[in-house]
C-alpha cells in the first residue's frame, strides 16, 4: 500500500489504498517503515509521505482487524507493537521527513504525520484524533508527541472532544508547521528540494538534536562530538571555498 519514488536527492513515499482512505492494516506498519528505509538506501536526503493527490492522507488503523482484539488479549499487543514499531522506525530515519496532509488525517494518521518532522497542511486538510468515538486510547508515545506539538490543553481538546480541525485550525495550534489554501504540494516539493541540497551528515546531526530537544534534553556527548567532527569535514572546507570564491 505504499508506493516509492526517488527523483534525485528527494524521495516520496505515497499511501496508495484509496478504497479505505489510505487506513493502515497490521502488517501495513512494518511495510510503512521499510519503505521509508529504502528510501534512505536509494541515497534520499529528504522524504516526503502523502495520500495519491485528490485523497485522503491516511483515515488510522484498519480498523477491520480490531473485531478480534475483544477475545485475543494477544492480538491487542501485536497490534500495539506493530503500530509502535512503523511509527518509531520511520521517526528515525536518519534523512528529514515531510507529512504532506490534503484530505483526511485521522486517528494514527495524525500519528503518522506527526512521526515525519515537519508537516504541510493542504486546504483540504481535515484532522481528528478519534479513539475516544470508539471506546479506546491513543498510545502514549503519541499523547507525547501531540502534547510536545500543540500543549496540553490543544492536546486535551483534540482527544477528549475527538473534533475535526482543518489545515488552518491545525497550522495556528500547530499540529500543522504549514498551511497553504493552494499550492501545499509544491511548498512540500520546494522544501525537501531545499533540504536535500544540504549536507547529508549535517541533516542526520542536526535531526538527532532535534529529537534530544524535544525529549528535554539540552546537551549530549554524542552532540557535541559529533559538531566538533564536523567542525573538520571536507563537507566544510568545500562550503568554505565556495563561499569565499562567491564574495571575492
């Protein structure tokens, strides 16, 4: 159900089950994570994730696998763990990740999107967090995540009330990084472009810190290392001729 292209330094990962909303089965998550993982073997430095265009981004889990869960106290685990697993993997991707969201985001869809690093609302965009409407909870690992996006009480108010936002309401509490009316699919284009022309150690350095941040952490060995490595790169002094060969 996911479809891969790589057109030069950028790649893009399509969710491509239109006849259920792009709704994510069991063995859909670990899919979902070697898809984005390919994506980095094929030499990505940028990954964009999106739902066909026209369509929804990704509706949640299927929830046609969630009949059996009432008896097979097992199956309940699997399906978290699975769900963990895609989710975390593709967070971890070692290249930038752009969540392109047109149409419905819903459940662990809005998971999905937020496990990407940035996210570009469409004005299409429709998101909702519905675990509440069905009797269940959201993943902790993912309340986390929303808390860290949007604060407790937009997170609260998204979870309790299971109430649909679009791309504007999602960009102004900022579920969203983006809102674009028109054009979301070029913003997204544009920015993996800009992103991809970077130098790919200094993206996987600088995304890691990124996630140290937004775990709380100010300051990591393994940070400061490796700033002090690039500090000697060849990727630097190339950066470094090329800017004095443009100002003299």
């Amino acid at each position: 159900m996911f479809d891969l292209s790589v057109e030069g330094s950028v790649a893009r990962l399509v969710l491509s089950r239109a006849e259920v909303r792009n709704a994510i089965p069991l063995d859909g998550w670990s899919e979902l994570a070697a898809t984005a993982e390919r994506a980095v073997a094929e030499g990505a430095r940028g990954l964009i994730v999106s739902g066909i265009p026209g369509g929804a981004f990704c509706a949640g889990a299927d929830i046609s696998d969630f009949g059996k869960f009432q008896e097979d106290s097992e199956a309940r685990t699997v399906f978290r763990l699975a769900m963990r697993g895609g989710l975390d993997r593709l967070r971890e991707i070692p290249v930038p990740t752009v969540a392109l969201v047109e149409g419905a985001c819903y459940g662990a869809g809005v998971a999905l999107a937020m496990a990407c690093d940035i996210r570009i609302a469409g004005g299409g965009a429709q998101f909702a967090i519905t675990p509440a409407k069905l009797g269940i909870s959201y993943p902790q690992e993912d309340v986390h995540r929303l808390v860290s996006l949007v604060g407790p009480g937009q997170a609260a108010r998204l979870l309790f009330s299971a109430a649909t936002i679009d791309g504007a309401e999602a960009a102004r509490i900022a579920l969203a990084e983006l809102f674009m009316e028109s054009g979301a699919a070029e913003a997204a284009a544009a920015l993996a472009e800009a992103i991809a022309a970077n130098d790919p150690e200094s993206l996987r350095t600088l995304k890691r810190g990124v996630g140290l941040g937004e775990a709380g952490i100010r300051q990591d060995e393994g940070q400061d290392l490796a700033f002090d490595d690039l500090l000697g790169s060849e990727a630097l002094a190339r950066g470094l001729e090329a800017y004095w060969g443009r100002v003299r």
